[in-house]
C-alpha cells in the first residue's frame, strides 16, 4: 500500500496551509511589536535599559574616557578621597577607583552574559529532553537535577570553582553550570504545557523527527517563560562573580572585577570606606538596573497582564 504520510522535511509547517502560514507569521511579529511597545511604556524598563547599556558604553569606551589606566600606580595618590582629579578616590595602590570600575565592567558585565548563555544552551537542551520524552528520561534526568538543588545555587558555584580553578573562563564555567538546573525545570514545565496541543500532534503523525519537532514547533512556543529566567540570572550571575572573586574563588587582581575590587578594599574599610563603597554601589545599580527591566518583560509577556 502506498504511504500517504508527508515528507517533514520538505515542508515548511506540518499542520498550516501557505496562506495560514502566512497569516500566522504576521500574528507573531505582531506580537513581537506588542511585547516592545509595553516595554517601551514602562518607565522601569527604559530606566533599566539605559542604565545598563551606559555601564556596557563605558566599560567598552573605557580607555578613551578615563584619562588613566586601570594599572597604574600613583604613590602620592594613595588612598586619596574622593575629588575633581579622582571623582571616586583612589586604591591602596594610587589606582584610580573608577577608572578600574569602568574596566571591571568588561569583567563582571561579560560573565553575567557568557555565563547565562551557558546555563541556558545547557538549560534549554535538558529541558526539552526531559519535558518532550517524559517517562524514564524525564525522571532520571530530574532525579539528577533535584541532587544539585539540594545545595544553593551559589554554594553549587562555589563547589565547582572549587574544583575547577579560579580565572575568567573557569568563572563563567561554574556559574553557568550552577544555573543550568533552573532554566531546565523552567523549560520542562512550559514544553509539558504544550507537548499534547493540536500542532505537535501533527508534526508526529507526518513523521516529523523528533530533533526537528523539538527546535522548530516545541522550544520557539515554550521559550517565554525561560526568556524572564535568562534576564534574571544575567544579574544573579553578576552577584554571585562579585561573591566568587571576593572569596578568591572568582577573577585574580589585578584584574579589576567589580567583586574583586570589593575583596581588595574590605582590609581598609574603616578607615577609607571609599574602596568598597563604589564597588558595592556600582553592583547595586546594575543589579537593580537588569531587576527592573526584568520585571518589565515579565508583565510584557504575561497574557494576564496585558489589557
């Protein structure tokens, strides 16, 4: 008998027509500009926005900005408070405080993203595993997961730095790593939401792969719900670097990471409270920064909250 199945892989969808396909894209986009333009109506979010992306200009614009360097030594400059020629003071060393806070950006900025990337390829690859197959791999694969959130999440990192070694790399690696078992339970539960709808039934019965169902029609229609996760573990992650570096787990000095410079400054706290004073001040802001528009796009993607 001859098969009436449909070739997967020469279609583009396996349940719409051309003209519903077409109908259906444009929903998306628009859908798209819906999330945007809530964004743009909330003041917390642009108020994120800005601060964050001033914090990124000047890290990356740090060397044309800052008439010093983050590495040079001033011994009539040591421990100099705050004034018009050093508007943060300077270090134990004469360094100039936010000369090396806009340097340390590049550090703390870069491990707060390159680790959420890592947490959420590794998240969303087990996720969709687990939420797509179920029965034995889902449990297995979850019973593995709840043996690692037996500990906190910085404790996990702490673990693994531990055994890894401290240095940018090895930084991006533990945290990114401690923050996989979240973003997998987030994906897990969005993809058992929708692995039963109309439309993966009928990627089944064309003899779509399963590889092919899980990144063209699960994981685009269960990202949302992962996508506030990734915006709240950038400033988590931030946190928890600045945590690392200050137990000498996370990036060296000289290198001027925000955590770092922390570390460096509590010996001299009572007497030139300056030295942690800007560190700590600078990752409050950017936390608070990446919170707000976080909180921002979860009411913009939450159908509830749309009127």
């Amino acid at each position: 008998m001859q098969s009436n199945s449909v070739n997967c892989a020469n279609e583009s969808s396996p349940i719409l027509p051309n003209r519903l396909q077409k109908k259906s894209n444009v929903k998306h986009a628009s859908s798209g500009d819906l999330v945007f333009q809530t964004l743009l109506k909330k003041k917390g979010a642009l108020v994120g926005i800005v601060i964050v992306l001033s914090l990124i200009l000047l890290a990356i614009f740090a060397p044309l900005i800052s008439p010093y360097s983050y590495t040079a030594l001033n011994a009539k400059a040591v421990f100099a408070p705050p004034s018009w020629q050093h508007l943060f003071g300077c270090d134990e060393l004469g360094r100039d405080i936010l000369t090396r806070l806009m340097y340390g950006g590049r550090y703390s900025i870069s491990i707060g993203i390159l680790s959420t990337l890592v947490s959420t390829l590794g998240g969303i690859l087990l996720g969709s595993i687990a939420g797509f197959f179920g029965g034995k791999v889902d449990l297995i694969l979850m019973r593995i997961l709840d043996i690692f959130q037996a500990l906190p999440s910085i404790l996990f990192a702490i673990l693994i730095a531990t055994v890894l070694g401290p240095g940018f790399n090895m930084t991006v690696l533990a945290l990114g790593i401690s923050g996989i078992p979240g973003i997998v339970r987030t994906m897990r539960a969005s993809i058992l939401s929708i692995r039963k709808i109309d439309f993966v039934e009928a990627a089944v019965s064309i003899n779509c792969t399963n590889s092919r169902i899980i990144w063209k029609y699960i994981v685009p229609n269960a990202i949302t719900p992962v996508l506030v996760s990734i915006s709240n573990n950038v400033s988590q992650a931030v946190i928890q670097a600045a945590g690392l570096s200050y137990i000498g787990l996370g990036i060296q000095p000289p290198s001027p990471e925000w955590g770092a410079m922390l570390s460096a400054g509590r010996n001299y706290i009572l007497n030139h409270p300056h030295l942690v004073l800007f560190p700590g001040l600078i990752i409050m802001v950017f936390v608070l920064a990446f919170n707000l528009f976080s909180d921002a796009l979860r009411d913009a993607l939450d159908p509830k909250l749309k009127k």
